[in-house]
C-alpha cells in the first residue's frame, strides 16, 4: 500500500503555506506527495518532493487516482479559494483514512472545516498574530500556545534562579512553571535535571500557564 509509512504525507494546494511545510516535511524525511492545479506552482517544485502532481483535488476520483485515501495524514493547504478548500476537506472526510489538516483563512472559515469533522484546523495569521504578539512584548525568545492558557516558551534564565540548583529553588511552587530544559552558550539543547545550575548567558525553556510563564520570563 503506499503512504503507509509512519512520514506519508499527501499536500494539497502548494501557495507560500503549502510549499513550507512540504519542503520542511522531506527535510525531516517524510514521503511527501503535492498536489497543485498550477503548473508553474507544480515545476517550481518538480523534484523536490517525492510526487508532485498538477491536478484537480476538489475531484474525488483524482484523489483516489493518486492514492491520497491510502495516505496517513492528508494536509490542505488552500486557503484563499474557500469553497475549494471545503469540498476537498469534505472529500477526504469521506475516506477512512487520511488524518485531516487544514488551513483556515478566517474565523468563519476554520468554523466550518472543524464543523465538517477536519481532525486539526489550522488558523496561521490568527495564531501568529497573537505569537509575535508575546515575541514583541519582553523577553520571551520563543513562545508555542500548547493549549488555551497554557505555553512552552524559551527565555534567558532569569537572574532569581542562577547559581543554585534548581531543586533548592522550589521554582514549580514559587513560580508555578517548570523549567524543561536548558542550552548553555555553544553548546546544545539538554533536559534539566534537579541538581542543574543555570547561569547568566543560559537560555532556558519553560512550561506552565501562559500568563505565569510569562511573568518568569519577565524576573530580574
Ligand atoms: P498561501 O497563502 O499559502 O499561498 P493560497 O490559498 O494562496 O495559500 O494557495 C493555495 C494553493 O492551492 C495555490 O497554489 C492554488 O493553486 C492551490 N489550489 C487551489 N485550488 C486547488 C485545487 N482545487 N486543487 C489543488 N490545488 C489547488
């Protein structure tokens, strides 16, 4: 069967969204198929990819002529056509198979693919919107919303919890975050253990609600 693999994934709409995260899947050595209806969308990525095919995907039968319901994870990546986006969605609904991902341009729009059933939604400007939003205000380096109200951000160690180790410190119960891991200057990420010491220069991850993750990352 093809697109069996653990990394099998079928993208379809090739736009600035689309072609990103194709590319970034075979860099992490996933079997990638993309489908466009632009052939200058599909030659600018002719090789790249493991199949890159001009066609139609709102057409149930081309879906199954590429073998898309045997894929694992199905990504569509069409955004500005909404009506195309929906029937497509709605097409893969109605495999088995394909664990659904797709791109929503506007509230109303990501309404209606999680409506239909789409496994995951995803809302790129709304979400990075309110990222930049927290990138542009303190101190944090780096900030993914795990869950509404709860985050993982990377941040400068905060000088209150330098020079001792972090289990003297008591920094779950004082701060209300756990300090995940640590990169020293040079050197690479590592998970932090109890007797970890941090220092000035060291960058930090952290996890916990959003609000007390950032207040940690804004400590002298
Ligand atoms: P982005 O903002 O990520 O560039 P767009 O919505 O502008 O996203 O681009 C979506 C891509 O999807 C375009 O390359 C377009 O040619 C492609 N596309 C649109 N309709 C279909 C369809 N029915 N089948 C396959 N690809 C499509």
């Amino acid at each position: 069967r093809r697109g069996t693999g653990p990394g099998a994934v079928a993208v379809i709409g090739l736009g600035r969204f689309g072609s990103a995260l194709a590319l970034e899947l075979m860099r992490n050595g996933a079997e990638v198929l993309g489908i466009d209806t632009d052939e200058d969308v599909v030659q600018e990525l002719n090789g790249l990819l493991t199949t890159t095919v001009r066609a139609d995907a709102t057409q149930e039968q081309v879906l199954r002529q590429l073998g898309v319901d045997e894929f694992d994870k199905a990504v569509v990546g069409i955004g500005s056509d909404v009506q195309a986006s929906i029937l497509v969605s709605s097409r893969l609904l109605k495999f088995s198979h394909p664990e659904i991902w797709a791109k929503a341009i506007t509230g109303p729009h990501a309404e209606i693919l999680e409506q239909l059933g789409v496994h995951h939604v995803i809302s790129p400007e709304h979400d990075m919107g309110i990222r930049a939003a927290h990138l542009i205000q303190g101190r944090v380096l780096d900030f993914v919303t795990i869950d509404e109200g709860f985050a993982l951000i990377r941040c400068p160690a905060p000088e209150a919890i330098q020079q001792r180790p972090l289990d003297t410190l008591d920094v779950r119960r004082t701060y209300g975050v756990s300090v995940v891991a640590v990169r020293r200057p040079h050197e690479a990420w590592d998970a932090t253990e109890p007797g970890t010491v941090l220092y000035d220069n060291d960058q930090i991850l952290v996890t916990g609600p959003t609000g007390k993750v950032e207040a940690f990352s804004n400590l002298d």
